[in-house]
C-alpha cells in the first residue's frame, strides 16, 4: 500500500490506509504534506494579526482554511502542467498525474472543487480584500512555469506564498500601506531562503532535465545565499514593526524568529539529504515565532 507514497510524505500511515484513488487525490493536493499550507498561512496571520487583528479568531480560520484548499489547488495545477518534468526526476516521479494514476481530466475536477472551497473563504472577507485575493490569480498560474525560464523561481514563489500578508492586512484595513509593503517584502525574502533549501533535495535531478533554481545558481554558496535572505526577511519584518510603532521595545519580538531561521542556517548540510528537508520543515515553526511577534506588536 505504501509503494506509492512520494519520499517526503510526512503522513505515510494516515496515507497508506486510504484507497487507491482517495489517497492519489490526496497526495495531488499534497494533504500528506501540511507544512505546504502552513507556509501559506502564516503570512495571512502575520497581515491580520499586525493589522490589529487579535479578536479576529473566525476570519484567521477562514484563512486557514482558505491555506489549505488553494495550497492543495495549487500543488494540482502545478501537477497537471510538470507531469512531463516530474517524470524525469526520482522525487516526483511517483506523483500521481506522472506517473499515470490519475488522469488529467479527473486531476482538473480535484482543482475545480478546491477552487470551489476557496470561493467561499474569498466571500467571507470584504469586497477590498476579494480583490487583493484574486489579483494573486495570475501569479499563481505563471509560477509552473519559472523553472523553465529563469534561475530563481523561488522569487516567484516568494510573491505567491506571501500573497496572503495583504489579503490579511486589507481585510481589516486600508491604511499604513508602507507597513504592509515592508511586511510582505520581507515573506518574499523568508520564502526565497526556505525554497531555496527545499529544491537542494533535487539539484542534481534538475540539472540533468533542465529545471532551473535558486539552489543550482547558487551552487556551493547556499549556505550565505540562504542566510542573506533570511537576513533581509528579518530586517524588512522589523522595518514593518517601526513603521507601525516606532518602539525599539517591540523589536525584541522578532528575536526568537531571528534565532530560529539562524540555527537553519548554521546547521544545514546540502551533502546530506535529509537535513534540507528537515531545515525546511523547521520552517513551520519559524512562521508560528513570526505570527506571535506580529500578535504582540500589532495588539499592544
């Protein structure tokens, strides 16, 4: 049963136990792998909670929820137009649009009724905030194609994954836009440095089929690179603070965050396969340290 579980499935049991077709839907939409989602959502956290946002506890759900569904459209999407290039590396072979389990067209109903779900998240937020929403659209559908004209997709994924600080932001308020920008800059920066580790995982894969990324153009300086982006994240959420409360005090809310995303550094070893997954997945809770920071700041 479990033969078909991709490598870095992180629920190979609850997985495993589903049949045939219910579990390949599931790994196409990446419900094995929930850190996709929580990447997602804490930007969306960060927007609501540093927007003042503390009380706000059935729309921060809505979001999460809103994470979840179009993450896994995404990852479908993403699926249905690399099911030629997943074939080609050992990682994603087994997926199951290239691999053949599932066909296009069902794998195109799966994205329909995702896309369904987060229609009814967007119409819980107000009609200034539907449209931040859907202005992400075409960013979305560009981003499988990156890898294939340029060295840094992960920038791309960046303005994507980040996307959910302003639907946060905007869905309280319109005001301190130069706050708000500092804030998703600084997501940008954060995702950058995380996928960048993610795509170590495959960098020898892709340079044999032509798949190009931040990882690759990096070469032996990941480790600086990551750290440069990490730094930068860092830098931009504390501008992000001062511009909305100009309190050297509130600064120290970012400390752990910084702590955290520098332990990823000192410790990651690209010679060992695991432990940029590992790194990467730490990021989850870098994300929780950052939201925490927000809450304080945004609510004191």
């Amino acid at each position: 049963m479990s033969e078909n579980i991709v490598p870095d499935s992180e629920h190979r049991g609850l997985v495993a136990r589903l049949p045939q077709v219910p579990r390949d839907l599931a790994q196409l939409g990446r419900f094995d792998r929930p850190i996709g989602w929580w990447l997602l959502f804490w930007p969306c956290a960060y927007g609501l909670l540093l927007a003042g946002g503390a009380a706000q506890w059935g729309l921060l759900a809505w979001l999460l929820l809103g994470s979840v569904a179009m993450r896994a459209a995404g990852c479908v999407y993403n699926d249905i137009v690399d099911a030629d290039l997943d074939r080609k590396v050992a990682r994603t072979a087994a997926r199951p649009v290239a691999s053949g389990r599932i066909s296009k067209r069902l794998a195109w109903g799966w994205l329909l009724a995702l896309c369904a779900v987060g229609l009814i998240v967007l119409l819980q937020l107000r009609w200034q905030a539907q449209i931040v929403a859907l202005a992400s659209l075409a960013l979305v559908a560009a981003y499988p194609f990156m890898k294939r004209i340029t060295w840094w997709p992960q920038a791309w994924l960046g303005l994507v994954f980040s996307w959910g600080a302003p639907v946060g932001w905007i869905a309280l308020r319109g005001d301190n836009l130069d706050a708000l920008a500092a804030l998703y800059a600084g997501c940008v920066l954060w995702v950058i440095g995380y996928d960048t580790i993610y795509a170590l995982q495959d960098r020898e894969d892709d340079a044999l089929v032509g798949i190009r990324s931040s990882a690759l153009r990096l070469g032996a300086r990941v480790r600086p690179g990551v750290a440069l982006f990490y730094a930068g994240a860092v830098a931009l959420w504390a501008l992000a603070f001062w511009l909305l409360r100009a309190d050297w005090v509130a600064l120290l809310a970012l400390i752990p965050a910084a702590a955290h995303l520098a332990w990823q550094v000192v410790t990651l070893d690209p010679a060992h396969p695991a432990n940029p997954l590992d790194r990467f997945r730490a990021n989850r809770w870098t994300g929780a340290l950052v939201a925490v920071a927000c809450f304080v700041v945004g609510n004191a």
